[in-house]
C-alpha cells in the first residue's frame, strides 16, 4: 500500500512538472550551406506566435569564439512581429557588397 501511494505522488507530481512548450520562432533549417561561387546565402527566420521577438543573430569561429569569423551576418539585431517572416543574410569575407 505504502508503494502505491508512493508511486501515486510521483505520478501526480510528474504530472504537475509538465508543461506545454510551444517555440515562438522557427528557423528555416539548421545548417546554412554556402556556395563559393555567390557573395551571399540566407536564412529563413518566421514568427508564428501572437507577440513580437527580438531576434539576435551572430557568427562563431570554431575555437571558442577566439579570432575572426570568416563570414558576417545581417541584419545581427531586428524585431520580428508577429506573423512576421524575414531573411538573415550571410556575408563572405565581411563585405556586403
């Protein structure tokens, strides 16, 4: 008796503990492959949620941030309201033009 009482309350706390995650942004993919032979690629960012986000975007190098990423990304810093779909640009060589 005392086992399913036990297990009872785990049950019901568990339960309790779980809750329902929903993800205000997509992404329009994980990886962004970058063609040599074009001066850009993007990325898709939506916003399916009832209220605005601020997006913030950057680049890291493969040692722990240290040094200069080869790449830069625009825009870095932008509000996307909501139903909103925007594209991040992805530079090479730090020139956007």
């Amino acid at each position: 008796m005392k086992v399913l009482r036990v297990c009872a309350t785990a049950l019901a706390l568990f339960v309790i503990g779980v809750s329902s995650v929903n993800a205000g942004v997509s992404i329009g993919g994980t990886r962004v492959i970058y063609d040599g032979g074009k001066k850009e690629a993007s990325l898709s960012v939506s916003n399916p949620d009832n209220i605005p986000y601020l997006i913030q975007s950057w680049i890291e190098t493969q040692n722990d941030g240290k040094g200069k990423a080869p790449f830069i990304i625009t825009p870095p810093l932008y509000r996307l309201d909501n139903g909103q779909q925007k594209r991040n640009a992805y530079y090479s060589g730090g020139k956007s033009a």
